[in-house]
C-alpha cells in the first residue's frame, strides 16, 4: 500500500483526534462505523481493528466517530465543528451535540441528525 500522509492531528487535554483521508481507512481495509485502535510507535502511527469491548470502550469509539463525522459535516474546520458541538440545536430537544455523548442512544440520535444536515434533508 502506498504510504499517505495523516491531514490533521488535534491534541486536546483529553484526547488526540486524528483525521486521516477516507482513502487511507479504505486501502486499508476499514468499514465504515468500525472501532480502529491507534498505536504509536517509534514515531509510526500503526491502526488495528479495534475489538468490541465494554461498553465504556464501545461508547468512546462512537464518541471518536461524531467528531469525526461532524468534522466531515465542516469540511474539515475544527472551530466549526466546535462551536457547533456546543451549541443547542433544535432537532436534539435544544440539547447540545457534547450533551448527546453520554449514551448509545444518544449518539444514534445524533449521527442520524448529522446525516440528515449532510445531506440537506432539514425543513
């Protein structure tokens, strides 16, 4: 496979997000909505399929895939994307998306919201 370079490293005080190019995910096998576990290694970023574990592993690999989604939703614009995930909206019950995090349910909710703004499908 040939080598591609990550777009965007976002280190937080909690959390690295990294935004690789749907290609890379693609090339290397990687469906949509699976768990990926990153290692770093000797300066090498290595991705594995991440094993469906408890339900607090399950809920912080669906949490990774909102930020990324919502990322996508903003073209890649991180302030965006921020300032939008703290922001009440109204097809969430005026709830922000960060409030929507804490459950499975929840976060389906919010994908299917994210999906809907996507693809334009709001009144």
């Amino acid at each position: 496979m040939p080598s591609r370079r990550i777009t965007k490293i976002r280190v937080s005080e909690t959390e690295v997000l990294i935004a690789l190019p749907l290609g890379v995910l693609a090339d290397s096998g990687f469906k949509d909505g699976q768990l990926i576990q990153v290692t770093v290694e000797d300066g090498t970023i290595i991705l594995n399929s991440g094993e469906q574990g408890s339900t607090g592993d399950n809920l912080d690999g669906l949490v990774a895939q909102i930020h990324m989604k919502a990322l996508d939703l903003f073209e890649g614009d991180e302030a965006a994307r921020d300032r939008w995930m703290r922001s009440p909206i109204r097809a969430l019950g005026w709830k922000s998306p960060d409030q929507m995090l804490q459950s499975v349910e929840d976060i389906e909710t919010l994908c299917l919201v994210i999906g809907r703004l996507d693809r334009g499908s709001f009144p």
